[in-house]
C-alpha cells in the first residue's frame, strides 16, 4: 500500500516537472514558472535529502546543492535580465538533476 502511494507521489512529480520546463521555456508564463520551477526545485532537493540515510554525509550534499542551484538561478533571474537563459539552464539542471538523485 505504502509503496504504491510513493508511485503516485513520483508519477506526480514527474508531470509537475515536464510542466514545469515546458512553461518555462514559453515567453507568456515566464514569471510564474521561474518561481514554480525554484519551488519545485527546493522541494525536490528537500525530499532528496531527507530520503537518506544520516551516514550517507556526500549524497546529503549532493541533495541540498541541486536546491542552492534553483535559488541561484532565481536570484540570477531576479539581478539582470541579460542571464535569463542562464537564468533557465540552471533550473532545469537543478530539476531534472534532483528528480534523477531523488530517483536513484
């Protein structure tokens, strides 16, 4: 039963994710999906990190970097408009890489 539910918390995820990166590649829904994106970002590290173990100190990192990257790029968003696509890849390599930790 429990593992079930995680199934449909992960199968929710994921489509928040594709979601996610494709309104934040579109001009009209770019505020909001930053912020949804950063969001999603943190609370993806969140969950990464808080699924492991206390001894495993490396992974645990690893975790709360994907989330200080989605918070970067956000305060990059914010700063200057000239890094937006900088702006955009750090978030999607901060999704995509937290979902692949969260997963693995």
């Amino acid at each position: 039963m429990a593992l079930g539910i995680l199934k449909i918390v992960f199968i929710v995820l994921i489509i928040l994710v594709v979601a996610g990166q494709f309104l934040l590649y579109k001009e009209y829904w770019r505020r909001g999906a930053i912020i949804g994106n950063t969001v999603l970002g943190i609370v993806i590290s969140y969950m990464a990190f808080s699924a492991l173990p206390s001894n495993y100190i490396g992974q645990k990192v690893l975790a709360l970097v994907w989330g200080v990257i989605a918070l970067i790029a956000f305060v990059l968003d914010l700063r200057s408009k000239d890094s937006l696509l900088i702006s955009k890849i750090m978030l999607t390599v901060s999704i995509v890489g937290g979902v692949i930790h969260l997963m693995i």
